[in-house]
C-alpha cells in the first residue's frame, strides 16, 4: 500500500485513460458482429471408383460394395452440413451433386438397390435361391420368377407415380427370345425372401403388369441394362392403404424362353461388387400427401437453440450446459426444421447428450418437458424467466446414468411429448420443436453448441404419419441414392479431380466435367460416368447425343453426351471472409495416376510444383494453397481430408501428405466398419470449425514480458485461423526505454510497435524478426525432451510419468481417441506430436522424425523468473498447450515440460488444428513465486483452461513435484470458478494459530462472456483462503454456505483480492474485493480471532446498473493508497470497469473510479472498522469534465467544495467502445 499527497489527486484527473488497451479476449484478435450468420460446413466427396474398387480382397464384398454401404449410413445421420459428391473420370471427375444443405427438400429421382441377400433371388420348379452372384431372369423354357425388394422407399401413400423402372448389371450375353412380364407383390410391406419352397411365385402379384417381351436384349457382362416403365406396378403397390412411405416393396418378373438358348442372368447382391439391381423412380411431389414413416435426426445448429436459466431467471449458455439445480433452473433446447408431418404418430425418440466432463454422484435426475408451441423461436440470451413463463408440456423423468467425459448418452422415450406438439392444429412439418429441462438433482453437464457442435444436443424421432406436399425428398435421399450409383471402372486421376473439385469451389469455369471422359477413354469407362450436374454451373443444359434415353444415361448412346463450353462452376462459397469452413473428402484404394493437370495447375498457381511422381505432381501444391485464406488462389479455403482403403503405402503416403498439407485428418480402413468411423470422425470434426476470420496482421502479444535486471523476456503468440496458435519465449536486453537484440540493435520498430523485420533475438541462430515461430526457446527444443504428466501430488520427473507412446499409462480415453477410427493408431500419433516430433512434417522436408520445434501459446500467462544462485536462472512459463515449461534464462534450453494428465484429451484438437468455435485453453493463468525456508513453490492457475490451482515444488531446478491441487467442484468447492484471480500468498493468525495463506477470488464463470445486464453467477462468486502450504480451505465469504454470507455477492470474483497490512507486521489485516457486477466488498481481519469473529466483511460499493448501458464489470481487483487531507484519512481505493471478455463492446459506458474508504480509519465503539453505507455513482464526484483547476476562483471554489462532499469520483470512457482492460 502506498501513502501519498494530495497533489496525487490532482495528478490522477488531468492523466488520460488508455483507449482498448490490448488484453483478452481473442475478439481483439478474431474480430466478431453481432449479426454473425451461421454457415453450414461444405462438405464435397470425392470417391475413387477406379477398376481397383471392384476388388474383394479376399471377401464376399468389393471395395466399392463396402464404400457405398458406409458413405450411405454416414449421410443418413449426419446433421447441419451441405453435402455434395464427385466420382473420378477418366479424365479428371464431374461434379455429381454440388454441395448442398443435406435436409433441403428436393425435387428428384429416388433410387434404391437390393441391399441384402435376403432381397434378390429366383425360383425355378419350386426351388427358390437367394444366395447367389446372379439372379435368372429365364433359363430354357422353364418358368421362371425373380423377385427384387427394395426397402425404406421414400414414397407416401397415394403419390403419383410418373415413371419407374429397373436397372440391372447383365450377367451375360444373351438375346434369345424372351417372353418376359413384370408385375409386383401386392402387399404394404413386403417381407424379406425366404428359401421355402415357391416362396416367389406364390406370392400375391398386383392387377397390373408391364410386358416386357420386346426389345429385351441383354449386352454382355458388366453392361447396365433397363426395363420399360414399371409405373402401373408401383402405382397399384402405393396406393394400398396398408402402404406407408419407407416401407418395403417387391418387384416380381417372370420369364419363359421361347428356345432352350434363352438365358437371362443379372447380377445380385452377392456378387458383392456394389452393382445389385436398383429401382428408379419418380413421382409428383405435389401429390405426395399420403402416409410416410421413417426416422429422423436432429442437432442443435446454433448457440441461440440452446440456453440455460440461472436460478435468478436471467439466461445465458456457455461452453457446458449445467444440469443442476444449484446453477440452472432450466435449460432450453430448440431443433429446427423438423420434418414431421402434422398429426404423425411418434413411435420412439430420444435426445441424446454428450459428457462434458466425467461425474458419478448417484441419484442425478431431470424432468423434460415439451415447449407447447407450434413453432418455437430461438431464445434469448439476458432476458429473464422466458424458460420458467413459457407453455410447457407433461413431462418425463430420467435417471441419469454415470456420465462419462466425451461419452454419448440417451434419455427415455419422450415419444408422448412429441405426439402433443406435432399434433397441435397449428403444427407444420419443418417448424422448430423445443424442450424445457429442470427438477435437476446432482449433478451432470453435457456439451452444448458452443462447447462443440458436434457434440451439442441431439433428437431422434421415428414417427409415421402425413407427408406434406413437396416435402418428402431431400439432398440425403438423393445423395444415397447417387451413392448406390457408383461403379467400378477406369484409373485413379486423384489429382485431375482435386483440380475439378478446387474449380468448383473457386467458381471458376467448368473443365472435366465438361464430357464424360475424354474421347480416347474406353467406352465402358464413359458410359459410368456424367458431366457435372445442372445445379452445379451457369450456362447451357448438357446435349444428349441422338439416340440417348435420358432415363437411362448409361446407355452407350450417351457417353458423348457434354457440356457446350462457357459453363461457369456457381461455388458454395458466398462469403469468403466468413465462410472458411469448406472441406473436401477424398477417398481412394490407389496409387494417383493419369495426371492430366500439372500444367493446369502450375498456371493456377503462378508457379512451377515441388517434384514428385507423375501421377502426384503439383496435388500437394494444389491443396495447400487452397488450404490457406491467404494463399487461395481459387478465393475460398479449402481443407482436404483423406481416406486411405485397402491401399498400400505408395498410395498411402501421398493422402497422408495432402492431408497433411492441407490441415486435414488421414485416415485408413479396410472394411465398411472403419470407413464408417472415419466418415464420421471427418464429419464430426468440420462441425467443429469455425468460420470467424483472423486477421493475418496482428502478430504477437508484447505485454507478457517479464524484467530482470537488463534481460528483457518476451512471451509471444500468433493468432491463426486453427486451434494450433504458435507460440515462443524470446530473450532481449533493456537499456532506458529501448530493447536490444543479440546484435546491439533496436529490436522494436517504432512505426509498428512490434519487433523489426531486422531484429535477432538472444538464443536464436538466425534473424528471426517479427516472426513468432522463428527462433526463440522453440527453435532449441530436441527430440528428446523431459516431458512428463502429473496426476496427483508427488514427483513428477519419473518413467511413468513420461509422456511418450510407449507409456501404458497413457490411455486412448487419455488422449481422446475412443470413437475414433483407429484410437490406438492416434494415440500413438498425438504422444509423438506431443514430445515434439515432427508428426506432420511442418517444415515440408520429408522428415517426419525430427523435431517439430513449436510450442503453444502463452496468451495470458506471464513468464516468471527464479533464481537458483548467481547467474543461475530459470523461466517458468506455461502454454495453452497445458504445459508449463521451464527454460535456462542463459542459453533458453528446455529442462522440462509438464502438465496434468487431464490436458492431455486437448491435445487432438491441436494436432487436428481445425479452426475452432472457442480457442482452446490450458494453463493460462497467474503464476506466483513463493520463496521460504530454502524451498520454492510455484502457485499457477488455469484462467479458462479450467477450475483449479496447482502448486509445485520447483526447490530442484528439474525435478519439480506437485504440492497439492485445489480442485474447483469439489466437496466444499463448488463456487471455484476458472481460476482466473492471481493468488495473493501472506500469512494470516486464525484462532491464535498462524497460517501461511493464498487467498483469491472465487474465480470467473463464463456466462458472464455474454450476459448483456448484470446477471448473477453460479459460480466464482466467493472469496477464499487457503492454506498456502496444504491446500486446505480455510474461509470463504459467499452469498450462502460461507463462513461469511453476504446476500450482495452473487457475482463472479476473476480479480486479485487486495490485502493490505496497514502495520507492517507481516499479516493481512484488510482484503479488498471486486466483482463482475460492479461491486466493491471490504473485509477485515482481526487477526487471532475465530468464528465470526475473524473476518467481517461488507459491500462498500455498488457501480453497475440494471441495464445494457450500465452493465459495467470488474475483472480487476483494487489498487489501494492511504491519502491524507489534513485531518482526514482515508484509503483511495482505484479500479476501472470494462468487459475483458468482450473487447470490442461499444455498449457499456465504463468508467474509471476512486473511492474514498473512511471506515479504516473510523472505529465503532467497540473498536471494530465500520463500513460506509453503499456508495452507487450518486455519491462520486463527476471529474470527466470538472472545473477543480479553473482559473475563475469562484468556479473552482464551487467545485471544490462539491468535490469535498462526496466520496470519491469517477472519470467517464467518452469514446465509444473505450474500457479498461488491464490492471
């Protein structure tokens, strides 16, 4: 504390306040708008469908048979993307469907193939088989009945049929003479086939029947064939009352030869090449009003679709939707688009939440009540008690299971609640449906939107009922149907259609999609594949050559078919600053080959491509440039993700290196299971993207940087579009005001306020200017490093601990790799990564076994020096990466990292390095040094990275040991908020006892990053003391359950508590507190006291207000001097209010504050500190804009006296948007 003259006064009213002086949060660096829209991730497929694809591998499937099977299921549950498909050409590939929102409806052909063995088969003389390659159509003159099932058909009852027809793969050649007649089984639902005896001919055949004994010739093997138009047989089918959408239906034809030379033979199923029969159809979709059944998913898509109201009633969401009742009160969820009819039946659903963390307390339980409304709107944050006003619903109670941290987890039924909402007269399909959860005991939390929006809310609904007109197909029934399209043929032009795929991102015009293939391809190649789909460019409609059935464009009549030049791609990319969240997913068996593009693309990119073979050339140049917002030729960024299957590692290695290249995930399988896991793990993953743009021109943070004696360190970070932020600890000398590189030169440019381009920090070997990644501690961090993780209190430096792939201790659900499609294979790949390997090859020199040199980002921490003798020291800083890191302050040389073990399920999304929906955080908070008997302890905490405080024993300078950890949320923790509040170690006498203490504020609570009005915590709202030696709480002061309860503190306390020892005799006697409300709270110690008589505590100011403007908020605690004016005395205590977690607010009007504390020095009669009644801005003296200088002596006499009677002032922010940000 300091003492000063009343020329202080003065000194302070005519100093200027900085304007948005650089801090938290990333919004400085991100930028934001309160208008953000949301986009949807474009997802474009690429699937190999080169001859390879027809291989088995030793199976009964081919590889294409298995793709088609585990791409189908991915887009029948994937949620909120635009989804679109490309297929290789020979040359290059077409645009199959361009990248479209998944759940839009369409107007359009529904395919379907029979997907099982029990769905094709034959009878002849009774004898049924299903269990074959080939299906017989007619053998000799003997009758013969085939039977084709098609399962979850999309049609509702009644629809209008327009064509239909069957599409076959002919088995062999034949054009014996035929009498062929196709008819269909008159049931709603047929069954699957069975081998019983006339099974097939047995069954009911529908009134209509379509012959087909005429231009019924069939080509040779591996040739599509069609029949006529089926219509009439479907019609009739449909129609049935007991028919409903999505159920199953089976197409009969019967056969007889005129001679013993007939034989028709198509493939089935079994053949296992992905090329069974297929049914098309069409139908009006306007009349399509009748019965559907069917299941559905959705996923909260937005931030606003979930909230959670406090017990106070005012609402907000963070990261983590809190079931407890202690917290919430209510939690909102909101699904739009539900596409279930009016009136329909819902047989079963579910919502389904994923852990946030792991919590076994038993006896959790929630009620789920329906929002009884037709259309829900999207909540609203800072509103209040809109969840407890709103109509609700009966409800369901679940028990909730033991919650374990990334784990899926479902509710009940809630089937009857949803059957009261779709049922309301005003219910329409597409509309938003929402619940409303409370009655919370214990406690669980799952994640919410903003948490991860792959992992936020999810429904699933299988219901039937009434289709709406219009509103029965959509792009993922299209999509599985092009899917079950694909076929086997031609060679792997990977980078030829890389190059299409960048094309049509870009917008640029259409190239290979212009033709089927070039004209020197074989026909069968031609005749599999298409020009690019209308909806994908600008300019004229493709010309089908003379003789081309549009209904069967596999014809070979059509494999001439083009595109006149001029057509120009339309990209799904309309906003290229913030539309960023564009992918493209690659799977392929195969080397590349049949590159027909390097001089395309050398053109594109201005520039000549790295070598490498000639079915490779110039792919990895392509997509890194796409991959990249800066560097994109084409406009948009472009992540490219790969799949590796059944490939050897030719082929391997060149989708590892695009992967690599381009920021996305590589991945392996061989069966339909692991392409299934991959798909999903792609499509989890870009969900998790964020489209927020970072500027490239904001380089480094220079105010974490510590002084000692002439050395001047620097911790530095970069923002970046991913959640990887480099990081790096720079070394400089200080003389005066200026800062010296290695070289005797001024380090900082004067015009830019960041190091020169010129400048050459201490440690590094080169000239690494303003360059955060260069030089540095990283440049020197070896291969082998002492890396370890803690897990409780105890040597830390030991084998088991180290963090290395050959340690066992290390898990897959460690490392978070469970649900991944190879977890131990990632495991081992994040441990590498961890230790610094060169994983990724970030250097480009083919050499993924050296070091990675990188560290993260040390965005708030500050370094610390510690002294172990002369001109022995040690930097201690600690990264987002969870590390904290200690360094030789001489040669910048590692002597250890370490981290809690429960950091370490971070490290995937750093190593994934996706752009991220919230940067990621680890140990980022104040560290303090303690120095006592010969011993050193280390005090960090996490800031947002979490709700604890870790203490090391750092005495040996590289051997550190964990002391103790004090856990936020545990027994008698619940209000430790992030551990945001820097400890503030003294000592303390409780009951005649002295304690070494560490007292801090109860930490923050990250509602308070969107709370537009002062809104109270859950959390964070106490202040603590602990004994600084064991960890032990000792005393809080909260709003309830304290040893001190104070009604006013219900906000949260990120702050440092000032404590003041007025007598110099080593213990605190004052602590001065401030919170996210406004407030300002004094407590005073009576040192040897116990009980209630220990610590008293009270508001002594109140300076936010109720609304918008005036919702003003302290991150900060106190500064504090003791000021005497002649015979009064008083502690000017000084803070400045501004919204740190929302930098860029130009709302709030902040204000800079002094209050004058007369109680210090005003005993009541019993001797105790009495406190002021609350001081609001009506008791401050206004100095924005004061006359206490001015030169008219009657003026300033005036404002003199006024200044006298109150009890402090303030300063206004006048420029719109201005705040204070630091302390």
């Amino acid at each position: 504390m300091k003492r000063v003259s009343p020329a202080w006064l003065a000194s302070l009213f005519l100093c200027a306040v900085a304007q948005h002086a650089t801090g938290d949060d990333l919004d400085i660096f991100l930028g934001t708008s309160n208008a953000a829209q949301t986009y949807n991730p474009n997802v474009l497929f690429i699937m190999d469908t080169s001859g390879s694809m027809g291989s088995k591998d030793g199976g009964s499937e081919s590889r294409m048979l298995r793709v088609q099977n585990a791409l189908k299921d991915a887009l029948a549950s994937a949620t909120n993307i635009n989804a679109g498909l490309m297929r290789f050409s020979d040359h290059g590939g077409p645009i199959l469907y361009p990248t479209t929102n998944i759940d839009q409806s369409i107007d359009a052909q529904l395919s379907s193939s029979t997907n099982a063995s029990a769905n094709d088969g034959y009878e002849i003389s009774s004898s049924v088989y299903t269990n074959t390659d080939e299906i017989i159509l007619s053998f000799s003159t003997s009758p013969v009945t085939s039977a084709f099932r098609f399962e979850d058909l999309n049609i509702p009852r009644g629809a209008t049929i327009t064509s239909a027809y069957l599409k076959f793969t002919s088995a062999q050649y034949n054009i014996a003479s035929t009498n062929i007649t196709i008819a269909g089984e008159l049931t709603g639902d047929s069954s699957a086939l069975t081998s019983a005896s006339g099974s097939i001919s047995g069954k009911t055949q529908t009134a209509a029947v379509v012959d087909w004994s005429v231009d019924n010739d069939f080509p040779s093997d591996g040739n599509d064939v069609s029949s006529p138009d089926i219509a009439p047989v479907i019609q009739e089918i449909i129609d049935q009352s007991s028919w409903c959408g999505n159920n199953a239906l089976t197409v009969l034809i019967n056969g007889e030869g005129t001679s013993t030379s007939s034989n028709r033979r198509v493939m089935a199923y079994d053949d296992g090449t992905g090329t069974a029969p297929q049914l098309v159809i069409s139908y009006d979709q306007t009349s399509a009003t009748g019965c559907v059944a069917g299941e559905a998913q959705y996923q909260i898509a937005d931030s606003y679709d979930n909230v959670e109201e406090a017990t106070n009633g005012w609402e907000s969401t963070g990261r983590e939707l809190t079931f407890r009742d202690s917290s919430n009160s209510y939690i909102g969820l909101r699904f739009t688009d539900v596409n279930i009819p009016q009136g329909a039946t819902v047989t079963n659903a579910y919502l389904e939440f994923t852990a946030y963390d792991t919590d076994t307390r038993n006896g959790a339980t929630m009620l789920i009540r329906g929002i009884d409304q037709d259309n829900v709107s999207n909540f609203r944050y800072h509103s209040r008690n809109d969840l407890r006003n709103i109509a609700k619903t009966g409800g369901v109670t679940w028990s909730i299971p033991d919650f374990r941290r990334n784990r899926t987890y479902q509710t009940g039924d809630l089937s009857s609640i949803i059957n009261g909402i779709v049922g309301r007269s005003g219910w329409q399909a597409g509309n938003a449906l929402g619940f409303v959860l409370s009655d919370f005991d214990e406690l669980r939390g799952a994640y919410s939107y903003s948490g991860k929006p792959s992992r936020a809310p999810r429904l699933y609904i299988e219901f039937n009922g009434n289709a709406t007109a219009g509103n029965s197909l959509s792009v993922r029934d299209l999509l599985i149907s092009q899917v079950d399209d694909l076929s086997a043929n031609g060679l792997t032009p990977i980078v030829d259609t890389l190059y299409e795929a960048a094309l049509y991102y870009g917008g640029r015009q259409v190239d290979y999609g212009l033709t089927r293939g070039n004209s020197s391809v074989s026909y069968s190649v031609r005749r599999s594949t298409r020009v690019s789909h209308r909806d994908s460019y600008t300019g004229a409609d493709s010309v089908l050559p003379y003789g081309c059935d549009p209904e069967n464009l596999s014809d070979y009549d059509c494999i001439n078919e083009y595109i006149p030049s001029g057509a120009q791609y339309i990209s799904p990319v309309t906003d290229l600053q913030c539309q960023t969240n564009n992918h493209i997913v690659l799977l392929s068996d195969g080397e590349a080959n049949n590159n027909h593009s390097a001089a395309k693309i050398q053109a594109l990119l201005n520039s000549n491509c790295q070598s490498s073979s000639s079915g490779e050339y110039c792919g990895l140049d392509l997509v890194t440039n796409i991959s990249k917002s800066a560097t994109s030729v084409i406009g948009p960024k472009v992540t490219t993700h790969t799949i590796g299957f059944a490939a050897n590692n030719n082929a391997n290695n060149f989708l590892y290196r695009l992967a690599l290249q381009s920021g996305g995930g590589f991945y392996t399988a061989n069966n339909s299971t692991d392409l299934l896991n991959a798909f999903e793990t792609i499509l989890r993953a870009v969900k998790d993207v964020n489209a927020t743009f970072v500027s490239p021109g904001v380089a480094v943070n220079q105010l974490n940087r510590l002084t000692h004696q002439d050395e001047l360190y620097y911790a530095l970070f970069k923002p970046a579009e991913g959640t990887l932020w480099p990081g790096n600890l720079k070394k400089y000398r200080i003389s005066g005001d200026t800062v010296y590189d290695q070289n005797g030169l001024a380090a900082i440019d004067t015009n830019t306020g960041f190091f020169a381009d010129s400048s050459h920090s201490y440690w590094s070997l080169f000239q690494d200017g303003a360059d955060v990644r260069e030089g540095g501690a990283a440049s020197l961090l070896p291969l082998t490093r002492n890396v370890y993780f803690f897990d409780g209190p105890g040597s830390i430096v030991s084998g088991a601990n180290q963090v290395h792939e050959n340690n066992s201790a290390i898990t897959t659900a460690t490392m978070d790799t469970d649900g991944e499609a190879d977890p131990q294979g990632l495991r081992e790949i994040l441990l590498k990564w961890t230790r610094g390997v060169d994983i990724k090859d970030y250097d480009g020199d083919g050499n993924i076994t050296e070091s990675r040199l990188q560290m993260g980002d040390p965005i708030h921490s500050q370094p610390v020096i510690v002294n172990y003798g002369n001109n022995d020291s040690v930097i201690f800083i600690a990264t987002n990466h969870g590390f904290l890191h200690a360094f030789d302050a001489d040669t910048g040389t590692e002597y250890y990292s370490v981290t809690p073990k429960s950091l370490l399920s971070n490290i995937k999304d750093f190593y994934q390095d996706n752009s991220s929906y919230r940067h990621i955080y680890g140990l980022d908070g104040h560290m303090v040094l303690r120095e006592f008997n010969n011993k050193k302890y280390l005090y960090v905490g996490m800031r947002r990275g979490g709700r604890d405080y870790y203490v090391f024993d750092i005495t040996s300078k590289t051997s550190p040991s964990l002391v103790f950890k004090i856990e936020g949320g545990s027994t008698g923790l619940d209000k430790l908020g992030q551990t945001w509040s820097r400890p503030i170690i003294t000592k303390m006498n409780m009951g005649g006892t002295s304690y070494n203490v560490m007292i801090v504020g109860g930490g923050y609570d990250d509602t308070q990053d969107t709370n537009q009005v002062k809104t109270a915590d859950a959390v964070g709202n106490a202040v603590m003391i602990f004994n600084a030696d064991t960890g032990a709480l000792l005393w809080q002061a909260s709003d309830s359950g304290a040893d001190l309860n104070l009604s006013e503190m219900q906000y949260s306390i990120p702050g440092h508590i000032a404590a003041i020892d007025r007598d110099s005799d080593g213990y605190v006697d004052h602590l001065y507190a401030t919170d996210m409300g406004g407030q300002i709270f004094r407590f005073d110690v009576y040192n040897g006291e116990s009980g209630s008589d220990f610590i008293k505590g009270q508001r002594i100011a109140d300076l936010a207000g109720a609304g918008n403007s005036d919702n003003r908020h302290f991150y900060y605690g106190v500064d504090v001097a003791e000021v005497a004016l002649g015979s009064s005395n008083f502690y000017a205590v000084v803070v400045g209010s501004g919204w740190r977690a929302n930098p860029l607010d130009d709302v709030v009007n902040d204000r800079f504050y002094m209050i004058k504390d007369t109680g210090v020095f005003t005993p009541d009669t019993n001797g105790d500190f009495t406190f002021p009644a609350t001081i609001t801005e009506n008791d401050l003296f206004d100095a924005t804009s004061h006359s206490l200088t001015h030169s008219n002596d009657s003026t300033r006499e005036l404002a003199i006296t006024e200044y006298e009677s109150k009890q402090g002032w303030f300063l206004k922010m006048q420029t719109s948007g201005e705040k204070i940000l630091s302390s």
